[in-house]
C-alpha cells in the first residue's frame, strides 16, 4: 500500500465511520432539551472559535516554529470538538448531551470557521506567495466526511432505534480500531519528521491542551454555568478533533503537508493523557 493512498484514503475513511458513530448516538429530544438554553453552548462555541485560536496564535508566533509546524498548530486550534469527549464527559459526570451538542453544532461552525482560519495561518506564516489556499471544493471535502455520515447516523437512530443501538458499539469500535491503524501508519511513514519535531512541539502542545481544558471548564463556572456542563464544555472544548485536521494536513487532495499533521498527531496522545488526568480529578472532587 502507497503512502498516499493510505493517508488520502484511509484518514478521509475512518473520519466517516467515527462522524457515522456519533450519528448513532444523537436523540432529537436531547437536542431539544439542550437547544431549549442555547446560553451553555455559545458560550462554548466563542471560546472553541474565538478565544483558543487566538491563545493558539499567540503562543506560536512568538515562539519562532517553522510555518508548517505553526500552520498545523493553528488547524488543531480551529478544528472543533473530537467525538472522544462525550465518552470522556459520560466518566466525569459531565452533561453528555450538552457534550455531543457543542461537538455536532462546532463541527457544522468548523465548517466556515476552519478554512479562514487556515488561510489566515497560511498568509501570516507562509506569506503572499507561499501560502496554499484552501478551496471551495475542500471545504465540501471536509463536509462530505464531517457532516454527512452524522447526518445519516442521526436518521437510522430516529427511524430505526433499535438497529442505531445495536450498531453503535461496534461502529466505534471500528472507527476506533481503523483510525488507529491508519494514524499508525502515517506516523511510521513520517517518522523522520515526527522524530525532528516532536520533542520541540510537545511543550506548546502540551501547554495548549492544558489551556484549553483550563478555558473550556473555567470560563462557563465563572458565567456561573452548572457543573455537569462546565464539564461537558471542557472535555468538548479540550479534545480537539484531531483526526480531522491530521487527514485535512496529509491528503494530497487538500494541504499535502505532512510536517502540518505532527502537532495534531501529537496532540492526540496528549489529549487523552491530559483528559483522563482531569477525569480523575473530578471524580475526586480536587476541582470545585
């Protein structure tokens, strides 16, 4: 198997089967009811789009990275909420559908906010002449991988609730096992560059996701938030999509840059490290 058949094809693929899964897992009456106080989750979408790309930014260019390193930082702090912070919420006692909400809505937002952000990346760190746009037909790219397979997840668990129950656990469970096949693969093909920038990047990767889980559950309590969706806010605002961005930075079809994809890849194992540590201090009542 090819290099970029793997990392066009099989990224793009696993990012259906996860967005399928959570689908799977959507009811219109938790909508309704998180819907019915909107308050919780705008201000969870200002934070995702706003203040952590602006955090993001501030953070990369004063640290002087190479631009494609810079370029992929930017992308994960645009890309929205990963469909792991629902589980992570569900083991906080966190408000699951305030969760899976913020993911659902931040990724149909991602969808305008992310590629003005990459562009705006990709002029300030490239510049005029070396920037590559993200086009039009990327973006329905990114739709088409994103929002649709939901969608679709979404109508077999409204028309058929009992296939859509007894489909979710394997489907994640497949989505889970190809993703991490495939991200495997990436990272050996890449290891070169993954053994040149990692130990470099890790400090601003780790420092970013401690900011944003810090944000993500602190900014909604002091707006006086309760606390099952100040969490659900956090794990949503913390666990950032990386998938998404790792298959948007590699495939040949979008941005083509490997070296753009290692601060995602990176993140990933961060991510869940850093996560499972704030779970637990929850659980244990060490955060009010």
């Amino acid at each position: 198997m090819h290099s970029s058949l793997a990392l066009s094809v099989g990224l793009p693929a696993a990012l259906c089967i996860i967005m399928l899964g959570l689908g799977l897992s959507l009811k219109l009456e938790d909508f309704a009811r998180v819907l019915s106080r909107p308050w919780q989750v705008i201000i969870g979408l200002c934070c995702q789009v706003f203040v952590l790309p602006a955090i993001c930014f501030c953070l990369v260019y004063f640290s002087h990275l190479p631009p494609a390193i810079s370029v992929g930082m930017m992308l994960l702090a645009a890309s929205p909420g990963g469909t792991s912070a629902a589980l992570y919420t569900h083991l906080a006692r966190g408000d699951v559908a305030v969760s899976i909400t913020l993911t659902a809505v931040g990724t149909l937002v991602a969808m305008v906010s992310l590629p003005i952000i990459v562009n705006l990346s990709l002029l300030v760190f490239y510049g005029e002449g070396g920037a590559v746009r993200l086009q039009i037909h990327q973006v329905a790219q990114i739709f088409a991988i994103a929002i649709i397979p939901a969608v679709i997840g979404a109508l077999i668990s409204r028309r058929y609730p009992a296939l859509a129950k007894r489909l979710d656990r394997p489907v994640k469970l497949l989505a889970t096992l190809f993703l991490g096949m495939v991200v495997l693969f990436a990272l050996i093909s890449q290891w070169n560059l993954l053994a040149v920038w990692a130990p470099a990047i890790g400090l601003f990767v780790l420092a970013y996701n401690l900011i944003s889980v810090t944000v993500g559950y602190f900014v909604p309590k002091l707006l006086r938030i309760a606390r099952p969706q100040a969490v659900a806010l956090s794990m949503s605002i913390g666990i950032h999509n990386a998938a998404l961005v790792i298959a948007l930075a590699m495939s040949e079809y979008m941005l083509n840059n490997p070296e753009m994809a290692i601060p995602p890849a990176a993140y990933g194992l961060i991510a869940y490290i850093v996560g499972g540590m704030f779970v637990w201090l929850l659980n244990r009542q060490y955060i009010a």
